[in-house]
C-alpha cells in the first residue's frame, strides 16, 4: 500500500509490519524498498511524499522490484490525468 501526499519537496518513507518478523527481517524488507525507490525515484514528480506501507508478506528479490516498480508505474499514470 502506498500513499502519495503533497510536500514541499520529494520525501519517502517506509513501513513495514510488526507481522514481518523479526527486526532484522523488517530492516531488510525496508533497505530493499528504499533501493527499488532511489532507482525509480527520477520518475516521480517532485513535491511527493512517498509513504510506502509493507504489510506481512513473502517473496522473492525481484518479485518485490516488480511490486514497487508497478506502483511508481500506476501512481504516475494517476498523476498524469
């Protein structure tokens, strides 16, 4: 789940579910998410803050690339119309 709210400049955030394990699983889970952001980060507009909420889930590397790379791909197109 993500949630994109006006800012004076681009910010992001991540959270990540106590469901998720421990803290060590919940720091990776949100490195991962941050490194998939910076990647993609010059796609987004600016003046974005980018919230972004993991809930307990499974998955591989790329799979989670692909969740966060579909997200900035709908968010743009919603910000676009």
């Amino acid at each position: 789940m993500a949630s994109f709210l006006p800012s004076s400049e681009k910010k992001m955030a991540v959270i990540v579910s106590k469901k998720t394990g421990n803290a060590v699983v919940r720091n990776y889970e949100k490195r991962i998410v941050r490194i998939f952001l910076r990647e993609y980060w010059d796609l987004l507009p600016d003046g974005l803050f980018v919230l972004i909420r993991i809930p307990k889930r499974t998955g591989v590397f790329l799979e989670k690339k692909n969740d966060v790379w579909h997200l900035i791909k709908r968010t743009k197109e919603s910000l676009l119309k």
